[in-house]
C-alpha cells in the first residue's frame, strides 16, 4: 500500500459519515482530494458544502458536489480535512497548503471535526513547522516582532483573505497550548496552524489496509 492509498482509505471511511441533506464543510489537501470523488460516488442528495480553498471548491464542482459561500450556514453538521501532524492527544498542526485560517473556522462551526491521515500524519511530538497566515497590513513590523524564527512563504501567492503565508519554526512546539497562545495574542497573526484537542472530534489513520478511529472529543 502505498501513502496515497492510506490517504484514499481514510477518505473513503471518512465519506460514509456524509448523509443526505447534511451541511459540509470540505477541507483542502491530497487526502481530501480522495474524499470530494468517494463523496461524489455515494450519490446523496441535499448536500450544502462548504469548502475550505479555491483548489476544493473547483474540485467539487468538477464532481457535481454542490459548493456555496460560507455566509448563509451558520452551523455545519460535520466538517472533514488532512493534517500536517496529529499528537496523541489530538493536537494537530495544519495549513501545509496555506489553507489553514479557511479550515479552522470550518472546523469550528462544525458539530463534528473528522480529520484524516495516512500513517506518516501521527507523532509522539510535533516535527513541523507551525504554519502562520500574517495579515497584510503592518506586515514589515509583524515580522520584526515574530523574529527570525518566522520566515515567508517565497513561492506561496497571498491566501483567498489576502494574507501572507509564513512558517514558526522556532521552539515551544512542545507545549502546543502556550505557542498557541502566543501566536493568538500577535496581532498581526490572522491564523495559525495548531488546532487543538477541542475542535477535533474524530481521527481516521490508514495503516496500510488497516483504518484506525480515534475518538477526540
Ligand atoms: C492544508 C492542510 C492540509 O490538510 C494538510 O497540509 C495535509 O495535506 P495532505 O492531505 O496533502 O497531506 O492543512 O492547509
């Protein structure tokens, strides 16, 4: 088996908790690229999707998956995406793909967050960067107050809210909780990519054939 198929299976078990006439909100990545066509081939009715990037949002129309602006729901019954990184206590580390800021607010408005992951995603302790979405204005002096431990994405474009994507890799990722808030507390900082224990409600990890639940919250 290889990764792109443990993220094929996650998806595909992940696709099953989708019912009609659910509310959805639709993450961004390789997995959740499996999970928009094993949606698609469950052929439910009634579905209003969310999604949380351009890339979703295009692929779920090329799917017939219906896909609407983020201003009407106000509520999503269950909210699907990838991680970066998933401790054992369910910290996860997200926005690899910049989308970040979009996905953990569709996280937070959904009464179940349900993350999946192929089996490279699960770590004793976090070894990536924390990705951050810094906001455009005052960026120069945002910057100079992160330090050299912030560094800009060269090659990334400014996210669909017009933010810069940049990446933390200084030290604390040990204590999830206290980097967090720290970065909360940076006005400059629009979205950073720790998700903690409470947004999450469910963990999907492929192990080679095997697909392993964990339940969060
Ligand atoms: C995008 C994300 C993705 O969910 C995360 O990067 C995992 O991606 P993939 O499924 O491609 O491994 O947070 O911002």
């Amino acid at each position: 088996m290889s990764l792109d198929d443990e993220k094929r299976l996650a998806a595909e078990a992940a696709a099953e908790l989708v019912e009609s006439g659910m509310t959805v909100g639709l993450g961004t990545g390789s997995t959740v690229a499996h999970l928009l066509p094993a949606v698609a081939r469950r052929g439910l009715t009634d579905l209003r999707c969310v999604a949380t990037s351009p890339a979703t949002e295009a692929q779920a129309h090329s799917l017939g998956i219906p896909v609407e602006e983020f201003n009407a729901l106000q509520r999503l019954d269950i909210a699907i995406d990838g991680t970066d990184e998933v401790t054992p206590d369910g910290w996860l580390i997200k926005g690899g793909g910049g989308a970040h800021l979009r996905e953990k607010i569709v996280a937070a408005a959904a009464d179940r967050f349900v993350v999946i992951a192929d089996s490279t995603k699960p770590v004793e302790r976090f070894t990536w960067p924390v990705p951050l979405e810094l906001f455009a204005f005052g960026l120069a002096s945002t910057l100079a107050r992160l330090g050299e431990d912030v560094t800009l994405r060269p090659e990334t474009p400014p996210s669909p809210d017009g933010g810069l994507i940049a990446d933390y890799r200084g030290p604390g990722r040990d204590d999830p909780a206290a980097l967090a808030a720290r970065f909360e507390a940076d006005p400059g900082i629009a979205a950073q990519g720790l998700f903690p224990p409470t947004l999450v409600s469910e963990i999907i990890v492929a192990r080679g054939s095997e697909v392993e639940r964990t339940t969060i919250g």
